[in-house]
C-alpha cells in the first residue's frame, strides 16, 4: 500500500518527527551527545529562518525527534529537507562518522485544535520520561519545554504558540497552567498509539476535521498544476 501522500498547508500547526536510521542512537558519551544537540538545534533554527517555518514546541531523543512547526507558505517538505541534510553533513563530518544518517523521510501530521494538539505537545514532551530517562519532562535539557515553564532555553529559536498564549494573562500564569498540563501522568496507551498512527496517515483530528483538510487539500490539488502536487 502506497504511503498517503503528504499535504502542504499553511492553516494548521504539524507535528513531525524523523527517525535515525535503524533507530541507532549516534552519540556514545556526553560529550558525543552535546555535540550532536548543537548541531541539530543550530540546523533546525537556521532551516527554519531560511524557509519561514516557525518553531512551537522540540524534542530531541536520541534516535528520533519531533517538533511542532507553523508552514505559512507550505513548504514543509523543502524547510525539513534542508534542515535533515545540514544535521547528517555536519554531525558525519564533526565525527568522522559515515553512510546513511536518517532512517527514511520524515514523518507528519497536520494538528487539529483544542485536545489533538494538546495531546501532541503533551506527548513530545513526555518522550523522555516514557523512554525512561528522566522522571520529569522538565529535567530533560533536549527539550523546549524549558522555555515554556521556566522562560528559559537557548537551544532553538522558540515562538510561543496559541495554546500557551491562551493559559493566561500573564507569563507567569501560562506558565503554571502549562505545567499543570503537560507534567502530569504519562499518557494513556491509547493517545499514544494515535499519535504514532496519525504521524502516519498525516492528520491527526475529528472524522470532520480529517474531512475538510482532505477536501480542502483535493480542491487545491486539482487547480494546481501535475508537478506542483506534493510527492508522497
């Protein structure tokens, strides 16, 4: 079965995450690891000022990532492109490290509002503490979620998104209400399942919602001209 073929929109925040291939995990010790953080962080936010693509929320794991990006000129597939080529040229050099880097191209799926992107961010965050690395998604330091409960990251350029801008009046409230929301218990077997499935089939929504962005992606698709249409 051929893989659904990737929707380029600008109405919706994405959440995309990409494998290192045979899930390796490429550093061996700190200092392999922080080298290998500067340089995806630094790749991320350079690929993302080039193509317009705005920052919300980023996790980096060991052998995978994911962020939750905003595309207002479409071009995800261009910025992540950019983004994953720069991170493998640079990590193999500064390591003397050769062959493939990334597993297969990325995957994606386009956020519908309210408890499908909450559920998102609650799950990248959680990462860490699901593969057992730390007992709190705050103490994790590959993780943006430092900049929305503490005001403080340097790793990426960081822009705070709707969600948080809604907890509160003030910083210091959104701050307490993301806390309360995203450092609670690990998240049910089943949310985490339809995540991973949604990073799949591309959208991650209510039947209404899966409905209109594929209405909405059929209609542009059909005004477009045949090399235009994203690649799958």
């Amino acid at each position: 079965m051929s893989r659904p073929r990737r929707i380029e929109q600008a109405d919706h925040p994405i959440h995309v995450c990409t494998r290192i291939n045979n899930k390796e995990i490429v550093f061996v010790d700190f200092k392999s690891q922080k080298a290998y953080a500067k340089i995806f962080f630094k790749a991320l936010t350079e690929g993302c000022s080039k193509h317009d693509v705005t920052i919300a929320h980023c996790v980096l794991m060991g052998s995978h990532y994911h962020i939750i990006v905003y595309t207002p000129y479409m071009n995800l597939s261009l910025c992540m492109q950019w983004v994953n080529s720069r991170v493998a040229e640079r990590f193999n050099k500064a390591t003397n490290r050769t062959g493939h880097f990334w597993g297969a191209r990325f995957h994606s799926s386009i956020l519908d509002s309210d408890e499908y992107y909450v559920n998102s961010v609650r799950y990248i965050y959680m990462n860490p503490v699901m593969a057992g690395i730390v007992d709190s998604p705050e103490k994790y330091e590959g993780s943006s979620i430092s900049f929305y409960a503490f005001g403080r990251w340097g790793w990426a350029t960081i822009t705070p998104d709707g969600f948080f801008m809604s907890l509160g009046l003030t910083d210091e409230e959104r701050r307490r209400a993301f806390i309360q929301i995203t450092m609670g218990a690990l998240m049910e077997n089943e949310k985490t399942e339809e995540i991973k499935q949604a990073l799949r089939r591309r959208i991650y929504g209510s039947d209404e919602f899966v409905e209109k962005v594929l209405k909405k992606y059929e209609e542009s698709k059909a005004s477009m001209p045949p090399d235009s249409v994203s690649k799958p």
